[in-house]
C-alpha cells in the first residue's frame, strides 16, 4: 500500500469509530504504539494520521496525557423559526432555543456606535457613512463559545429602546422591536463557509484546521429592513436546520410540539 494511502487508511478508520461512537466524546484514542500494532505500520505513518483526524477538530492532542475524541456537541440551529412569540413566554430567542434542547445558553452584549461599511449599509439600504448601533456578543453553550454575534440597528430604530443598554435584554430584540412600532415580518439569510481570522480562532477555542459559518440575516418590518445580524459560528458546533413551506408531517414524528 502507498505511503500516502496507508495513513489516510488509519485515519479513515479512527474518523468512522468516531462517527459510529465506538470512540465516544472524550475517549482518549489508542496510543502511537497501539496503532503501529494494529495496523503494522511506523510511527510516523500513525502520526500523520492523526494529524488529519487533529486537522479536521475531530480529535485534540493533549501533551503527555494523549490524544482525545473532540467533546463539543454541535447545537441544531433552526434558521426558519425566528419569530415574534406573543403567545410564549418573555424570552430571548437563542436562550429559548438553547433551553429546548436541554442546554444552557450564556450571552453577554457589548453595545456601541459605529459608522457602518457597505456589507451592512447595503442591507440596511443607509449611506455608507451613517452611524447605527452595534451590539456584539460572544455566545456560548454549556460555557463552550460557539458564535459571535453583530446585530446592527440604524440609530433612528434603536434611539431610546433597550437596544441602547449594556444589559441584556431578557424578552429578545424581537420583542423590543416590535413593542416600538417594527415588527419583524421576516428575515433574509445569506450563509457562507470561510476559514476563520486568528481573532475568530482564539475566541471560539477552535482547533487547527476548523472553519466559521458566517450568516448575514437581515430582518423585514413590512415598509423597511430593521436590523441586521451577522453571525460567525464555530462551523463543527453548527447544524442548520430549515423548514419550508408545509412539513406538517416531519413534525407529526416529533415526540412533542415544543420545538415547533
């Protein structure tokens, strides 16, 4: 067998125990001297094995303890049901959403002024130089960072709300919005995958290797677009999940009507 074609073997074989769980979150893998038995093969073949499998954030090498299967569980984002919730309790939507799932949701805002560039202006349909107020926050789950978070507001939508305050609001934007005359009739979501920037690596602790989601969603009152969010996800913590048109079905096999 190749050289090339032997490592690529082994790791082949490591990322399947992965997927199937036979090598469960937090298990460490089989020493080098382990592999090179198993597979009957140097330790410099094992290495660049498990380099890939380190490459790919499936696996973390911790120094004279081994290597371990990565323990971050993706979270399933649900694109298409952002909505106004009247009917629901007061609550930010990505904490709801974290909470449905049995997870704990840690976000804290950082607020200020900003003259905007054309990605947002654009959107916003403002001039390039107008001012609009930004609130960014580093999102976690379970006290793992999993996005990053941009929501842009033009300044005469955001003057004299909540949207101004450092705290964070407890009943969701959304809710703010709306209560101030700009209700959210819909969103438009444009994604894209990108290698991350070293700040983007170094606060979303991702490994070597692991690219961002980045969604550009830009909400709709009925006359005009009122906020802009751009979000950059850790890309092996994202699922995106979208239901279109009538699913009415796939919900029928869910056990409960809670995510619904």
């Amino acid at each position: 067998m190749a050289y090339s074609s032997r490592f690529r073997k082994i790791a082949g074989d490591l990322r399947d125990r992965i997927a199937d769980g036979t090598l469960a979150p937090g298990s460490r893998l089989p020493t080098e001297q382990e592999l090179q038995r198993t597979y009957d093969t140097s330790r410099s073949t094992v290495r660049l094995a498990v380099a890939e499998l380190v490459n790919e954030g499936l696996v973390v090498s911790r120094p004279g303890r081994g290597t371990y299967v990565k323990e971050r569980l993706a979270f399933t984002y649900h694109q298409s049901r952002e909505r106004l919730r009247l009917d629901g309790p007061p609550i930010d939507a990505f904490a709801l959403a974290v909470a449905e799932q049995g997870r704990r949701a840690e976000q804290q805002p950082e607020v200020g002024l900003e003259i905007t560039g054309p990605m947002v202006a654009a959107r916003l349909r403002i001039a390039t130089d107008a001012t609009v107020v930004v609130r960014r926050m580093l999102r976690k789950i379970d006290d793992q960072p999993v996005s990053i978070v941009f929501s842009y507001y033009p300044q005469d939508i955001a003057q004299g709300t909540e949207l101004l305050s450092p705290k964070g609001i407890e009943r969701g934007a959304i809710r703010v919005l709306a209560e101030h005359g700009h209700e959210q009739v819909g969103y438009v979501d444009e994604l894209a995958a990108r290698m991350p920037t070293p700040d983007e690596s170094r606060e979303l602790e991702l490994s070597p290797g692991v690219p961002v989601v980045e969604c550009y969603r830009t909400a709709y009152s009925a006359t005009r677009p009122i906020r802009v969010t751009w979000t950059v996800f850790a890309g092996d913590l994202a699922r995106f999940q979208y239901e279109v048109n009538d699913v009415s079905a796939y919900f029928a096999g869910l056990d409960g009507d809670s995510e619904r």
